[in-house]
C-alpha cells in the first residue's frame, strides 16, 4: 500500500499547492514543522515568528478539518530535531512512507535540503514546483535569455499580456501600461487615512506568543500589539478592507510618508501572500474588478497589479536565475558596517528613528520607508550590502530570501551593479522632504548642507556621487547628478565632502550591535 508524507513548510500555507493535488487524503500524512534552525539562522524579528508558527498551527488545523491527517511538531517537542531533515528523519521511522512528495522550496538554502532528501533517506522524493506563482522558473529564464539589459517594465507587460489582467483585447486598458508618474504624490493628514483591520490573538496564537517571548525574546523587535491575521478567512477579511477603504487613494499616496501612520493607504497583505493565506493572482483579479466596477481610479488598480505580477515576479526570476552566490555581490565595494541604531531606533534623525521605530514595534515599514530611507541611508554611507541584506530578512514578517535579497542588495544597495534597477537609488534630503512630513519634525535642517545643523542626507549624498564616479559616472541615469557636481565650486565640493567625512566619523564611533 502507498503511503506518502507531503511535508509542507512555513510559506506554504495554502490549501492549493502543488503538493496536494492529487494526493488522497487516505494514503497521505502532511508533516508540519516549527524548527529552531528556522527561527534562528537569521535573528528574526519575534513578531515575524510568532505569526508564521501561529499561522502554521492554524492552517494545520484547518487541513485537519478537510479530512487530511497532519502530523505537527511544535517547538517546544521535547524530541524536536531542530531541523528540517532531521525531523523529515523522524517521520520516516514513524510513517514508514513509500515517498515523499513537497512543494520546491522558495531559497536555494531550504531547496538544497529538499533535494538531498532522496539520497540520505533512500525514499523517492518528488519536488513539484510552485503553482502560486504565475511565472516558472523555465519562462523566466526563456525571457530573461534573450535579452541584454532585464528590465521590470518589458517583463510586467509579458505578465499582464499572460494573465489578461488590465488588458483590452492586445492593448493595455486605459492606453498604457504604467500609471507610475500618477503615482507620486504627498500625503495630506486627515482623518480618512484607512486604517488596517487589527485581530484579536486566540487561544491557539497567545500560545505562540508565550512560546515566542520565552525563546526568542532577545530578538530586537517586541510582541506587545501582535495583531496579525493568522487564518485564510481573516487575511481576506483583510484583503477586503483593503479594497474597500485603501486601495481607492494607494495610487495617487503609495509613495508618501507620514509621522505616526506607519500604513497610510498600503495593502499590509505582503505578509499573507507570502505566507500562502492569499493567492496572489486573485488578489490581483479582486483588484481588478474594483477598478471595472468604477470604484477605483486605473492608477491604484495598475499600480498594485504591476507590484504584485510585476515587480514580485520579476525579482523571483532574478533570484533563481542569478543563484546562491547573489548574496556575495557587492559593486561598490562597500564595507561600513550597518549601524547600530537600525535595532534599537535610537537616532536623533527623525526620518530613520520613525521608519525603523515603526519597523521594531510592528514587523512591517512600507516600500519607500524601505527604499528610500533605511535603505538609502545605508547605501549613502557605504554600509556592506550583505549585512543590509540581513537586517530586512530578520525585521521584516514579509521577508523571504527570494523576494528580499533582490530588492535589497540589488534595488537598494545596487550591489549587483544594475542587474536589477539602472541605477542607485540615493537621494538627498530633499526628495524625503518633499514626499514626507518627516523633516518638519527633525532635529537637522533640510534645507542646509553644511554645519552642525545641516541634514546629513544632503553631504552624504553628494560624497556618495563623489567616491562612486568611477564605477557610476558612464550611467546614463546618473549623468544629471555628476553635471551638477561638476559645476560646483572646488570649494563647495571640498566642504560637502568634508561634512560628510566628519558625519561618517561620528558614525563609526558609535556603539557597535552586539546582537
């Protein structure tokens, strides 16, 4: 008699993956797993575990309530092996399966373990791949082949001509394909900021969170407020809010910051997608339907589309094509460690302290806070882009290798010298100005880019165009910033960069993290 163990993983919470579908519930046993090795390998963020071992529970017991019979290891199993191999290798002796089917893994670390499986327990092991997602791995690389320059706009068009999402016929819907410069505007305080749903932690999740605090508990980052969804039924609950109340403004405010409103009008459904709790494709579709039922203007509906079937596609290709060495690549030659404020917020610029504060207490910062102030003040100061690498794959829910290391080292940190964005994206103080309230609320002046006052993004900038020119000054993209620097009196230049050294210094004497 066939009898087959379908380990699925902590991002695989869907009740359609691959794995399962033609499995029979009678001859099949699913193996869940809350492992150490997990939890660790990077300093997660508490919350960030607490919602995936709360998730995990959940959907075991959602799949047990389907007919599946599921095996789950808690942490806290006195026999727990730590691992996923190891207790692949416990349930082995105690099912005794024939084989072993799973969904590939999303990072090259966990996919090496899937496929020694096979040889280290003499079992054939079947890796399917991902259906969740609407780009294979082989269509990806067909595309990518082909071309000199992989840029997300020709591939986001690919994607929306596959999917039909958005189209008319062999034409985008509205005459375009990108709304992007719709898409840039301030934000405006009031009281209609849409607000994300909070959940109320059950039994099963406050579980978690006592288990959480007393292991990992001097992970930077706190439990206090945890108020993630951790079912199917309430990350679309979720998803509902946020085409009701946000998704109608996210177009015109997804690039905007404010003080104190760590979610403005942003999904805050990353976290469940890339969980499994919401397929991605009929998030998009849901999308789409707002915007033909006339409740949301084309800029919000194409905008969200191409971040989800675009810009998340796109940088998941990049990950698989380009490989486990990915991670070591750093164009710029930067060393400076990161600093050690990005785990306590204790900083006295206004935008940082309020980008990483937010990021501690809630698992979560939007994209732009992301890009252009955690990661733009890292790149400015030359921070080794394997160790900003790290600091979003530990404080992030939503961060997965795949979708993080892409989007860090090669977005933010251009450290794979333009495979990913055609060019760095730095900026002075001004662009933070103009896009936040964040400096009406700082210690420094924006306006100033010398003396003890001055905004340190302004010097920092210009030192970073400065140090860079070899490697950065024959980017077309970056011709305007090196005409502006080369009008510049010697004087000036002198000065700008001579702020910087002095700002860098201070930096560099600043308590290192000992986590």
């Amino acid at each position: 008699m066939e009898r087959v163990l379908i380990p699925i993983l902590g991002d695989q919470l869907s009740f359609a993956l691959s794995s399962l579908d033609d499995a029979d519930p009678d001859t099949a046993t699913i193996l869940m797993m809350e492992v150490v090795e997990e939890a660790t390998y990077v300093r997660h963020h508490p919350k960030k575990i607490a919602f995936l071992f709360a998730a995990m529970r959940h959907h075991a017991a959602a799949l047990a309530e389907k007919g599946w019979s599921v095996d789950y290891v808690r942490l806290d199993d006195p026999d727990n092996a730590g691992s996923f191999t190891g207790e692949i290798a416990r349930a082995v002796e105690r099912h005794d399966p024939t084989r072993i089917i799973v969904t590939e893994a999303g990072e090259w670390r966990v996919q090496a373990m899937l496929e020694a499986w096979e040889t280290i327990f003499g079992i054939p092991v079947s890796i399917r791949p991902d259906t969740r997602f609407v780009c294979s791995h082989d269509r990806f690389k067909a595309w990518a082949d082909d071309r000199r320059e992989l840029r997300m706009e020709f591939f986001y068009r690919e994607m929306r001509r596959e999917t039909g999402l958005l189209m008319d016929g062999a034409k985008p819907v509205g005459g375009k394909w990108n709304f992007d410069h719709d898409n840039r505007k301030p934000a405006k305080r009031d009281l209609l900021i849409p607000r994300p749903l909070s959940f109320q932690p059950d039994a099963m999740t406050q579980e978690v969170l006592a288990l959480v605090a007393d292991r990992f508990g001097d992970h930077a980052g706190t439990l206090d407020g945890f108020d993630f969804a951790v079912t199917r039924k309430d990350a679309l609950r979720q998803q509902r809010a946020f085409l009701t109340h946000a998704l109608p403004g996210f177009g015109d405010n997804q690039d905007a910051m404010l003080t104190g409103e760590p979610y403005l009008w942003h999904a805050v459904l990353s976290p469940y997608i890339n969980a499994g709790l919401l397929d991605p494709l009929d998030l998009c579709k849901a999308v789409e339907k707002e915007f033909a039922a006339g409740k949301v203007p084309i800029n919000a509906a194409e905008g969200f589309i191409r971040q989800i079937i675009g810009w998340r596609e796109f940088v998941r290709g990049i990950y698989w094509r380009e490989g486990p060495d990915y991670v070591e690549r750093n164009f710029l030659g930067a060393t400076r460690d990161l600093p050690a404020f990005y785990w306590t917020g204790e900083t006295d610029m206004h935008c940082l302290s309020q980008a990483i504060g937010q990021t501690l207490d809630k698992a979560y910062a939007h994209h732009i806070q992301r890009l252009m102030i955690t990661g733009n003040f890292a790149l400015l100061i030359g921070v080794d882009p394997s160790q900003v690498h790290r600091w979003y794959l530990e404080v992030y829910a939503d961060a997965y290798e795949w979708v993080e290391l892409p989007n860090t080292l090669g977005m933010s940190q251009f450290g794979d010298g333009g495979l990913l964005g055609s060019k760095p994206y730095a900026s002075s103080g001004a662009y933070i100005d103009r896009m936040s309230d964040y400096c009406r609320s700082c210690r420094y002046d924006v306006k100033q880019r010398n003396g003890p006052d001055a905004c340190p993004f302004n010097a920092l900038y210009w030192d970073f165009i400065a140090r860079n020119r070899e490697k950065l000054g024959r980017n077309p993209r970056m011709a305007m910033p090196y005409r502006t620097w080369d009008k510049m009196t010697e004087e000036t230049q002198r000065e700008l960069r001579g702020q910087a050294k002095g700002f860098l210094a201070k930096l560099d004497k600043l308590p290192k993290y000992e986590g």
